[in-house]
C-alpha cells in the first residue's frame, strides 16, 4: 500500500496583508518655548502612543533625539531640544478619515498649548506640518 503524502497547508504570503505605507511622525518636545524650562516629556510620549494606538492602531517612540527649532516670533532665537520622534504608520483611508484626522489634530493642539511651544512638528507622508495655532476647536 503506497504511503500517503502529508498534506501540506498552503500559506499565504506575508506581505499580503496589513498594509500600511502612511508614516506619521510627531516630535514630542523636551523643553518649552523658552529652550530652558523642562516638559513632562514622558507623559506626553505616552499619550501620543496612546493616542495613536487607539486611533492607527499602534506607535514606536525613539529615545532622545537633539534638536533645533528658529523661532521667528522671538526675533529668531534658537531653541536647543531632545525631542522623542514618534512614528506610526496607517492606511491612506484611514489617515483621510476626518474623525482620526480631527483626533490627531486636537493632541497636537494641546501638546502645544499645554507644553507651551511655539510650534508642533508632524510629518505625514512627505509633507512636514508646522502646527501654531493650538485653540481648541
């Protein structure tokens, strides 16, 4: 009797599935505007990981960075930072969805105007946002 062949499950290709090719990046800051008085930066790298998490579905934060930022308001002063760089990538129709887009933006606003700076930094895609007005919508 010829022995039978284990059967074998078809598997399907890794990268099949899953995609997600936006890169969203947010500089979460260390000091205020001022380049001197210290942020409760650890706070706020958790919330944007939560934040991202529950509207993406996940984030990775890099350790300290260095940093500069001009700011033209004060006539050009330059403010030395250690930002943690955040990244999350998502889905093109999820990054268009104006519920997450809305959600994304109120935490940028309150991280600027709570942490008191003068600009917030994300990337999204290719294209850098310079975030200034932080009033609440």
């Amino acid at each position: 009797m010829p022995k039978k062949r284990p059967q074998t499950r078809r598997r399907r290709p890794v990268l099949s599935r899953g995609r997600k090719r936006v890169l969203v990046v947010l500089f979460v800051p260390s000091v205020e505007r001022d380049g001197v008085t210290a942020i409760d930066q650890p706070r706020w790298v958790d919330d944007a990981l939560e934040m991202f998490g529950r509207v993406f579905g996940g984030a990775t934060a890099y350790p300290k960075a260095q940093g500069i930022w001009r700011d033209d308001e004060r006539g050009g002063a330059l403010v030395k930072d250690e930002p943690v760089v955040v990244h999350c990538y998502t889905t093109p129709a999820d990054i268009q969805d104006s519920r997450k887009l809305a959600e994304l933006g109120d935490f940028c606003r309150r991280m600027g105007r709570d942490a008191r700076q003068g600009e917030v930094g994300l990337v999204v895609g290719d294209e850098y946002f310079a975030i200034r007005d932080f009033a609440e919508e």
